[in-house]
C-alpha cells in the first residue's frame, strides 16, 4: 500500500483503545521511533465505551469528540492505516503481510487485534449488528429514532447498556434472554431480578428463549426463537460475547489458551511480539493468569506493552477495573465478578439500592461488585490482596468491610 512503509520500528496490528495507548506509552521511552498501526476497521480509533454510553445519553458528545487518533495523526512518526487487513505474520522473518500482498517489516510487534462478536445463525447486515464498532453505532443511531422498534439479543454487559441507552432515547426495545434475568451470570439472582423488572418496568418486552435463526425482512428484521416464535423490529442488536481474535498468533505458532498467551512483561513466547487488551491472555499480579474484555485494562495493558516495547523493564502489576449505568444504576466492579463464585452481599437497609458484593473461592475474594458505590475501587483491590494471602475463614465478616460512602 502506498501510504505504508516498508519497514518500521514498531508495528501495532489493531488500532483500537490498547493501540492508540500503546502508542502513548512507546512515546514515553522512544520519541522518535518510526510507529505503524494497522488497523481493519474503517474508522480511526474510538473510547470504545461511548458507543453504548455518552453517545446516546449526552447532546453534546460525538464521534469525533471520542477519537483516539489525535495523538497518532499529530506525530509525523506514526501511521495510522485503518480498513487494511494483516494476513499473515512471520515471526522469522520480523515482518507483518497484509492483504494486498505487501510486506512490512517490524523491530517490536504488538498485536492489540482485540476480540470479535458471536455470532448466531443469523447474518449480520444492516439492520441486523452485531454491536462492537463505531460503524454498528452509525448504524443502529440511523435506524433507532424515537418510537422504533428494537430487538435486543441478549441481557449481558453489551445487551443491558444498549438497552438502557434504546430505552432512554425512546425507542421501543424487546429483549430476548436465555437466562431467567439480565446480567445473571455476573449479578446474584435478587440483584439480577431487579435490574429486569427496572426494565420491564421502562416498557422493555422481556422475552425468554433461545434464537434459532433470522433474517432482515421488509425493510425491518425478523428474528426466529426456538419455541417457533418470531420477533418483527426495525432492527437488531445482537450482543451475546465475544471471542479473541487469535488466529494471526495461532497461525505463527505463537502460545495461544484462551487469547494470545504474555508473560509479566506482555511479551508472548516470541522475544519481538506483545500483545495486549482483550486478546491477551496475562498473569494478572493479583488473580493469576486471566483475560480481561474492558477497557481500562485495553488502556493500561496497552500503554505498558507500548513502554516495553520502548525498552523499559517493568512487569505489569495493575488489577483492571470496569464500570457501567444502567437506567438509574451505576456501579464499578474489580476482579473476577461470576455469579458461579460463593457471593456475600453486603446491602445497605438490607435493600438493593446501594451496597457490595463480595466474591469468594475458598476463602479468597476474587472481586468486588460496587452497586451505586463509588471510588471505593482501591479498597476492593487492596481486599483482594490481603485474601489472597491469608484467606477469610468466615465470609459473613466481609459485611461492612468496604463502606457505602
């Protein structure tokens, strides 16, 4: 391609939250160190969290206001390449191939290629989107005017904040679960129960079933549920995970399990390739190996690869955390948040409104869920810490341990 060189420094495949810090952080140690990001999306960098959030709660936020990019077009050493697919790397011979069948070479590589949707047997298109880019906010934000209708695939971490922001703009919203609640798999049952009657409550149509299939239809969509029932709406949003785009490491004979597997230093089992952000599968410093979608980790874990890359010679110790507003609700949450885990919760009145939710495996807390809590994260990784080394032989004595503010 012409506006890529044959040769750089450090090449980023990815150009989402973690390249843009990787960036940062390679600036922090090298200030002149030629830098390429290749990126496969259309679109330049974005705060991935305004997609689901400010965008759609707040007048004067835009997708420009949320770009990452200024910092990379400002800096005459840096490349920003986006809607360019990376094929192949060789490891051996130190360089990336991209899909117009051009080469280039790298000192350090780092792939922050990040993760991609689930999908069901039903076909993404225009009006169905399978919710993760700036480009699916472009289109979902064209289709989802006041007083349309909207199916919901799914009551996770995506489906409920896209449903709280649908609902708040007035858009008619049917959601469709395969658990009894939203957010069940992360919240204890009550919590759960009463995040999905606070939507029902908002108008939402909550619908239980599993989708067999779909299609756009008619200048709409229909979405097929495996009891034989169908869902007609303008449109669909279809959040039900994700997985980590590893297939370049795997084909590289890099260590994959679970994501692209680092060492404390976020270098994978190749010395010039890094990987960071939701595709790196690290030894967290305090809950062991583990791979983390959100983005303060894509942030931390991106910039610190950026500064090793760059030559320090620092271990990544940092404990991500990630946060979300749903309808009225708020929270932040720190660790591994599995309502499979034992759960002590801690409300305040002895009602769910504002309160902690403790997360144990033999008597270590794993996390903490902060509902309505706030800036009490520190103290919830500080808890974390000391479990790990001496475990609580009585999880009730948790109550009180983490103030309500």
């Amino acid at each position: 391609m012409s506006n890529v060189e044959q040769s750089y420094d450090y090449v980023i495949v990815g150009a989402g939250v973690a390249a843009a810090s990787a960036v940062k952080g390679i600036r922090s140690q090298d200030g002149a160190g030629r830098i390429a990001v290749l990126g496969s999306e259309p679109d330049k960098p974005v705060y991935r969290p305004v997609l689901t959030k400010d965008l759609w709660l707040k007048d004067d936020e835009t997708l420009e206001g949320s770009s990452l990019a200024g910092d990379l077009d400002d800096d005459a050493a840096v490349d920003l390449v986006t809607d360019t697919t990376v094929t192949e790397i060789d490891p051996g011979a130190h360089v990336v191939r991209l899909a117009d069948g051009s080469s280039v070479g790298y000192g350090k590589l780092l792939l922050a290629t990040g993760a991609e949707p689930r999908v069901l047997a039903v076909d993404p298109g225009p009006r169905v989107i399978y919710y993760r880019t700036a480009a699916d906010y472009q289109r979902l934000r064209a289709v989802a005017t006041e007083g349309s209708h909207v199916a919901v695939i799914g009551g996770g971490y995506i489906g409920s904040e896209i449903t709280s922001a649908l609902v708040q703009n007035g858009v008619q919203v049917t959601l469709v679960l395969d658990l009894e609640d939203v957010q069940e798999q992360m919240f204890p049952r009550a919590l759960a129960a009463t995040l999905t009657k606070a939507f029902a409550d908002r108008g939402v149509t909550v619908v239980h079933g599993s989708v067999e299939g779909g299609q756009e239809d008619d200048g709409g969509v229909r979405i097929r549920l495996g009891d034989g029932t169908s869902i007609t709406a303008d449109a669909a949003v279809i959040g039900v995970g994700v997985l980590p785009r590893t297939g370049l490491a795997e084909a590289a004979g890099l260590e994959v399990d679970n994501g692209v597997v680092v060492d404390e230093h976020l270098r994978t089992s190749d010395a010039d390739v890094y990987a960071a952000g939701d595709v790196a599968s690290y030894p967290d410093a305090l809950l062991g190996r583990r791979r983390v979608e959100h983005v303060d980790h894509a942030e931390k874990s991106g910039e610190h690869a950026g500064k090793v890359m760059a030559g320090a010679d620092e271990a990544y110790g940092y404990t991500p955390f990630f946060w979300s507003d749903i309808l009225d609700y708020g929270y932040e949450a720190v660790g591994e948040t599995s309502s499979r885990l034992d759960m002590v919760e801690d409300w305040k009145d002895g009602e769910i409104g504002t309160g902690v939710v403790y997360y144990l495996k033999s008597g270590q807390v794993r996390g903490v869920l902060l509902w309505n809590v706030w800036d009490s994260v520190d103290k919830a990784r500080a808890l974390i810490e000391e479990t790990s080394e001496t475990p609580i032989p009585d999880p009730e004595s948790l109550r009180g341990r983490i103030p309500f503010g």
